[in-house]
C-alpha cells in the first residue's frame, strides 16, 4: 500500500479501484474490506465520545480530526467489521491532505469498486454522514485558517 501522503487524494482513489478489480466476486471485496478495517490503528477509548461520533451510521462510528487547513489528519473507528473497512478507505483518500483538496475530492472510489450498488441502505447513509462530518471538519479548519 503506498503512504497516503505521496499519492495525491485522485491517486489514492484510482489505487483503491485497482485494488478492488483483482476480486471476482463481492463476497472477496467483503473480506478485503474486513481485513483494511482490521489494519486500522486502534482508537484510544479516551477519543470515543459523543463529539467525535458520527450520527446517521447504524453501527458505532467515530471521526477524529487533528491538524490544521494545511494538512488535516483523522483517526477513526467502528464497532463493524465492514464499516471499519470502509473507515480504511475513506482515511486513505482524504487524511492526510489539505483542507482544500479534501473540500475538492468527490468519493469516485464508492462508484469505480461498486460500492454504492453492494451496500445496504443504511451503511450508504452511514458512509454519506461520515463523508459530510470529514468535509464539515475540513471547511471548519478552512474558515480557522489564517
């Protein structure tokens, strides 16, 4: 896996959706986005507040930001497998970059690997809170900015 911080957030995607075209079939996507999930760092129970958790997601989530507009970093979890592994890929195209380009990225990755078509309703809406709470943070620094 190449380090975040020397792919561009485009790059970050287009990897992303050649990692997933190597898999025949969805049951093999599953699996792979339950062992991304398992490679996330932990987050520190101390962090898992009713402030960094993200609401509309049906399993437990929570959205760390750090870092300022020039580069923003975020740490994150989930109680769910699947969900942590979604966590892993939206981290990998936007931690780690500037808030700008984070407000600038659109998600074309859950479209390229087929995403929205093989997640239920309410992990969809659950992805879409964690994206708008991620971009929330990014035009917050934004607006800090000197």
């Amino acid at each position: 896996m190449n380090d975040t911080a020397t792919a561009s957030a485009a790059e970050a995607q287009q990897q992303i959706a050649e990692e997933f075209a190597f898999f025949g079939d969805w049951t093999e996507r599953y699996q792979y986005l339950i062992d991304l999930g398992k490679q996330l760092p932990p987050l520190p129970e101390r962090l898992k507040t009713e402030d960094y958790r993200v609401h509309g997601c049906q399993s437990m989530v929570w959205l760390v930001p750090s870092g300022d507009a020039a580069r923003m970093h975020f740490d994150a979890a989930s109680d769910s497998a699947i969900v942590s592994g979604l966590i892993a890929l939206v981290l990998r195209v936007y931690s780690d970059r500037p808030a700008a380009e984070i407000l600038a990225t659109e998600p074309e990755f859950i479209k390229a690997i087929g995403l929205a078509k093989h997640l239920s309703p309410t992990r969809s809406n659950g992805l879409a809170a964690m994206l708008a709470r991620l971009k929330q943070y990014a035009a917050e620094a934004l607006q800090r900015a000197p």
